[in-house]
C-alpha cells in the first residue's frame, strides 16, 4: 500500500537534505554542550551559531532575538505567559481571538484562574479577525495582543500587519502564533510589527520536537523555564542540539525554495478544490484568497469525520480531521464553529494539507477514494436523505 | 486509529444498514452535536426479533458497534436482546479504544430504546418518544419548535439544540 501524506498541518515528512545534516552532525560528535569550556564545546557554539542565524534570517530578525525552544506550544506558554507575568504591575488585561490554537487558548484560560481578563475577539465566515476590533478592544490595562499568523485548521491569514501598526501606536507587545505560517509564508518581523513570534520546525521540514520564539529586542518577558544561563538567560537547559541543527538546515531551505514549493502546493490546492465543488452538500472552510497555499479544509454534510479519515486510511492516504470522537473532547472544533459552521456538519470536517512532495495524481486517487467514502457513509446515515 | 480486525470488518462492511417500513419499536439515541447518532428499527414476531436495520452518523467505532449489536440481537427473544451489554458488544468487537467505549454504550443503549418502545406500542401507550411532527412555520421561515432558533425548512434536526424536529 504506497502512502499518500497529505497531514503537513500535523507535521512534514523530512527534508532529505535536512536528515542528511543531522546525521552530519551525529557522525562528527552530536553531543557538545555549548556551555563547556573546553573546544568540543566551543564546536557546539559554533554549530549553535549557524542555526541560530539560518533561523534568524527566515524572518529578517537579528540572530540575538532568537531563542530555541521545544516546539510552537512551549513558545506559545513562553510568550504568553512570559508577558503576562513580566507586565503584571502595569495590567492584566489581554486581547485574542476565538480561534486560537489549544496551546493559545488553554494557556490564556490559566490566566483568566489567576485573575487576569482575556478578551477574544470574534472573527468572520472566512475566519478573518478585524483590525479594527482589535483596536476597539485594546484598553488602558491590556499589556498584551495574542493573535495568530494562520490558522491551523481552516489555513486563514489574519491581517497581522495592520494589527502591528495598531499594537504598536498603543505600545502594548504584539505576540503571534506564527507555527503555521513561518516557514511557508514569507515573514519580515519589521514589516509586520511583532514583538513575539512562535516558530516550529516540523511545519517546514524540520524535525518535531523543537522550535523558537522570537523576542524583539527590549520586550519585557520572563522566563518560564528556570535554571541554567543558556539562550542568553531567556530559556534555561541544555539545547537540543540535533534538533537544532535539523531546524537550521530546514530554515535555509525554507527561504529558498519558499517560491517554488507555494507555486506547487496552490496547484494541487486548487486542483483538489475545483474538484470537490462536484460533491453536492459539501462546504470549503477559510478564506478563497487569504489563505495558506496547501491547506484545504471542507465540511461535508450528513456524514462524520473519523469515519471518512479511516476509509481513506484504508487506501493508504493521510489525512486530519477535528470531529469530536477523532479529537476525543466531546465536541465540535471550536474554530469551525466561530466560522458559524453549524454543530453537525463542523463533526464532518475533513482537512487536506499538502507538501512539496505530492503530486496531482495523488490529488485525483483521494478524491476518488473519497467520494466512494461519502457515498458509502451517507447511505448509513440517518440524516441524509436521497434525492 | 487502532482498530481490531473485527472492528474494520464490521465498519467497511456493516451488517443490517437500512430502514423498515412500519417498524414495531424505534429506538435512537445520541445528537449529532457531539459527533455521535444511531437509530435501531426493529420487527418483532412472537417474542422475537425477526429483524433489525440500523443507520448511524458517527465514527468508525460507532459505526462498527451499530453492525455489530444489531447482528447480536437478530433472531433472539427481547428478553435476551435486553441482556445484550456494551461490554459484551466490546468484547465481540475484539476490544474498542478507550475513547472509544462510549459509542459501545449509545449501540446497546438504542437497541433497548427500541424494544422498550414495542411494549409501550403494545400497551397502547402510544410512541414514549414522541416527536413533534412539524416545524413552526412563521411568516414563511421555519423555526426549531423547542428553542425557537431559525432552521432551514427540511432539516430533521435542529442545530442549536440537538432537538429532533420532524417525524424520519
């Protein structure tokens, strides 16, 4: 059974050049700790330096406002928590969205225990937030604006950047969710105002497991991890060095073949679009334009979505669903709902995230997978009714 | 997902999918708000049951126990159906993942609806379950009849709610 990826959102498949650096790396020593004084350490350093820079230069930011963390969720707590906790005197009033991502909302929803207000700010049919909301929701004790790059389940681009200027003539620090879309958008931190990015590597052909948060110079933020003086006293504990180097490398070939693999995934995207618009009583999520270049999420009624990702499973292709029984929370995706998807057909919500390796072939083998998936289940279905 | 081999059998090829005209018990349970629906339609002979068609909304586990318990309870008394278990639904099925069990007690649960609305039929109590068989219709928009929220004129069930709104 040959297998069909098509789970970028949950993670990529790694770059060949990438596994080939950190086995570079294992086979030359793998384990210096750059904070030893002796030359392996000092090579540790070195290699340290390298990624941190490759890393940097992905957003246009200096390599300094850099810190290596374990993936987009610990930066999220980092960022949130490190302004919440470091800015606590001036306010506790914070402004977001109603579709973050979990490590976005539960981290807020801890806070909201410990007393500070969240505001989240309701976003439109395509999933789109309005800058001017943001500003109406900004008062004299808001210390802090959360609000993500792209989604991770409808692919939306949110205006950020007209949310920078906003935080930015308000002087309150700007943090944004930037797993989805760093790496497979282009990002310039200067021209959209952040002052805190969340970064994950295996959103762009890294390894899982490790990630960054950028830090704009003079952000007051504190650390949620304690110990050690490493990443310049903002993230404590030896680095995970082999991750690291695998992000590195993943970075440069990010900015490079950015062009190139968008141009590809946009194909196979619509190719997959103008094809489901044949299923009758099926719905595309998220923006038609604003919207990352390989995610695809669609809704189709009368049917549930684990049920359809086992079928295609069956055939061998990969796909993610946020239906309650596949979520094991008892309830529809909170972002699909904020989108004004009613309960039921949210549950038969299906997501295709494609990466540079697919082809249209494959595009065409799960549609048809998929369409005898749909007809099969709705025929069980005690809400569809045949025509 | 880890399914057994069972399970997978009973999900791609589920046995008794389908309707019964003029069912003697009608037994459904769940919402499709929260991701999960079955309907058990049943004829009763004698004490026994001579057939038994589901059909399910949900996902591959509840699927799989709908086909399963309906194979179960074919041909036995009601007496016997009504000792069929989730656990022994699950144990048939070759076990369910944990998260999973829920959906063994909605299978178990709607065959039992079911035949407890044949004896209240019998008893002359009328449908237990009764179900109100229009929508309010207002100004030419149709609204859910519990809950008053606008719902698009053929829809079996409202989404805000989760009430049924139409006789299936």
């Amino acid at each position: 059974m040959n297998t069909i990826y098509f789970d970028n959102v949950s993670a990529t498949p790694i770059h060949p050049l990438v596994k080939e650096a950190i086995i570079t790396y294992l086979q030359r020593d793998g384990f210096g700790n750059p904070l030893s004084q002796h030359h392996i350490g000092d090579a540790a350093v070195e290699i340290l330096d390298e990624a941190r820079s490759k890393v940097a230069q992905l957003i246009h930011a200096g390599a300094g406002e850099i810190v290596f963390t374990s993936g987009g969720t610990e930066s999220n707590n980092n960022a949130i928590k490190g302004v919440a906790f470091a800015k606590a005197k001036k306010g506790k009033h914070i402004v977001t969205t109603s579709i973050e991502h979990q490590s976005v909302a539960r981290t807020l929803r801890v806070l909201m225990r410990m007393g500070y207000q969240v505001t989240a700010i309701p976003v439109d049919k395509y999933g789109l937030v309005d800058p001017k909301d943001v500003e109406k929701a900004i008062r004299n004790d808001t210390i802090l604006v959360t609000i993500m790059h792209a989604n991770n389940e409808i692919g939306t681009i949110e205006p950020i950047a007209e949310i920078g200027k906003i935080t930015r003539a308000r002087n309150v620090v700007f943090h944004s969710d930037a797993v989805m879309s760093c790496g497979n958008i282009p990002i310039d931190v200067d021209n959209i105002g952040v002052d805190l990015l969340s970064i994950a590597a295996n959103q762009f052909y890294g390894p899982s497991g490790v990630g960054a948060l950028y830090v704009r110079r003079d952000t007051e933020i504190v650390p949620i991890i304690d110990g050690g003086t490493q990443e310049d006293g903002r993230r404590a504990g030896t680095q995970n060095m082999l991750g690291i180097v695998g992000m590195g490398k993943a970075a440069e070939l990010a900015a490079i073949e950015m062009e190139e693999r968008n141009s590809h995934l946009l194909t196979l995207k619509k190719f997959l679009i103008e094809h489901l618009k044949t299923i009758d009583e099926i719905y595309i999520n998220g923006h038609p334009d604003l919207s990352l270049p390989g995610l695809v999420s669609f809704s189709v009624d009368y049917v549930e979505g684990e049920s359809m990702t086992i079928m295609l499973d069956e055939e061998g292709i990969c796909v993610s669903t946020r239906s309650a029984c596949a979520s094991g929370s008892l309830r529809a995706s909170h972002v699909l709902i904020a989108t004004g998807r009613d309960y039921t057909t949210a549950q038969g919500t299906l997501c295709f995230s494609f990466g540079m390796d697919n082809t249209l072939e494959q595009v065409s083998k799960a549609l048809e997978v998929l369409k005898k998936s749909i007809a099969f289940l709705r025929s069980m279905s005690p809400l569809y009714k045949k025509k | 997902m880890q399914y057994s081999e069972v399970v997978m059998d009973h999900f791609k090829n589920p046995r008794n999918v389908g309707r019964i005209e003029n069912p003697d018990g009608v037994g459904e349970v769940g919402n499709p708000i929260c991701g999960d629906m079955m309907t058990i339609l049943i004829r009763v002979k004698g004490s026994r049951i001579e057939d038994i068609k589901f059909s399910t909304f949900g996902c591959g586990a509840a699927i799989a126990v709908s086909s399963m318990v309906t194979e179960m309870a074919k041909g036995k008394t009601l007496k016997e159906a009504m000792k069929i278990t989730n656990e022994s639904v699950a144990k048939n099925l070759g076990g369910l993942p944990k998260n999973e069990l829920h959906c063994s007690h909605l299978g178990v649960d709607a065959l039992h609806k079911a035949i407890m609305d044949y004896y209240s039929r019998k008893k002359g109590e009328g449908i237990k379950d009764k179900r109100v068989e229009y929508i309010g219709e207002r100004k030419g928009k149709c609204y859910c009849p519990y809950c008053d929220t606008e719902v698009p004129k053929a829809t079996p069930y409202c989404n805000k709610c989760g009430k049924p709104t139409l006789e299936h």
